[in-house]
C-alpha cells in the first residue's frame, strides 16, 4: 500500500479511535482527579460530545434504522445513554471505545424503536374501543357517507397484531460442549425415529 492509499483510508473515518481513545482516557484521569478532591464531577469535553454525535447519527444511517419517523428521538437517547456511561469505559480493558459506545448507541436505538411501538399499541388499542361512526358521525349528516380517514384507521387497527411487539433481542446461549464426546457417529433422525 502506497502513503497516498493509506492516507484515502484514513480519510474515510469519521472518528480517529486513537484520539477517541487518549480523549477518554483523559477525561477519566480529571474524573478521579476530582472524585479525590472531593469536587464534582468535570464535565465531559467538547470532542468527546462530538464523536458521541457522530457515533449516533452515522449509525442512524443504516438500514436498521434509516425509516423511523422518530429518529431524532433515538439519537437523542443514545448520547444521553453515552454520556451517562461514560465514565465507565476501562481503557484497561478495551482500547476500542468505538465499539462500545457503538453497542450502547444500538441498543438506545432498540429500546427506543421498542418504546415507540409499544406507545403506537396503546394508541391503536384506545382507537379499537371507540366508536369511530359516533364520533365522527354528526346530527346534521342525513345518508350515507364515505369518510377516508375512517376507513384508513379501521384498517390500521384492523391490520395491527398486537402480539408483535418487538421485545429486545435475547443474546445467545454459547453451547459448551465438552470436545471428547464426539464418538464419531451423527445422529440424524430419518423418518422420525431418533437412532
């Protein structure tokens, strides 16, 4: 790889990690500075608020998340989420304080996709109880009518499953399985029997 490639790649970051990295690490050694002190906590440094911003509206970007009418809601909770947890980052333990705060963003971004649908069950769930035809409906209308909002949310309600409201992904059960059991034989079940 030639400087002027290396340099294009470097290009294409929108947060330097190391940076990123000597920030936070900074920003810890003030807060212990201070919790000896016995002062309040400092308060987090402009470059560290930024790639908080970055990490969020970058990632708000991805498919996962792209069509959501309340985005400016989710990358809100995510830096609020960041800087709530920031000093809980451990350099010791990662020098990779993108990927950190990159989960904690996606996972702002879950909770809230989750608050806003169980909010939108709530909504159609009151709209299900009432009676549309009388609310809408008045004294003065004589004959039959054809009310497109009406016919809209019948059918949004109507469409709604109400047992489809996402709960938060469950991590996964790593399988621990003793590697000198394998005795070499497959167990497949042909034709329901089990062998």
């Amino acid at each position: 790889m030639n400087e002027e490639t290396k340099e294009a790649v470097k290009g294409n970051h929108y947060i330097n990690n190391a940076q990123f990295l000597q920030a936070l690490i900074d920003y810890r050694t003030s807060v212990d500075l201070a919790k000896e002190q016995g002062q309040e906590r400092p308060q987090v440094p402009n470059y560290i608020g930024e790639c908080f911003i970055k990490i969020a509206q970058h990632l708000s970007y991805k498919s996962n998340f792209i069509n959501y009418s309340f985005k400016d809601e989710m990358i809100s909770d995510a830096i609020e989420n960041c800087l709530s947890v920031v000093s809980n980052f451990d350099p010791a333990k990662s020098k990779n304080p993108f990927a950190y705060f990159t989960q904690i963003t996606f996972y702002a971004f879950v909770r809230r996709i989750q608050k806003e649908k169980r909010q939108l069950e709530t909504k159609y769930r009151y709209i299900d109880q009432l009676d549309l035809n009388e609310l809408i409906t008045q004294e003065q209308d004589n004959g039959e009518f054809q009310n497109q909002f009406l016919d809209y949310l019948k059918n949004q309600v109507d469409g709604y499953d109400y047992a489809r409201v996402v709960s938060m992904p469950v991590k996964r059960q790593e399988i621990v399985e003793d590697p000198n059991s394998y005795n070499g034989e497959l167990d497949i079940d042909i034709d329901g029997e089990k062998p």
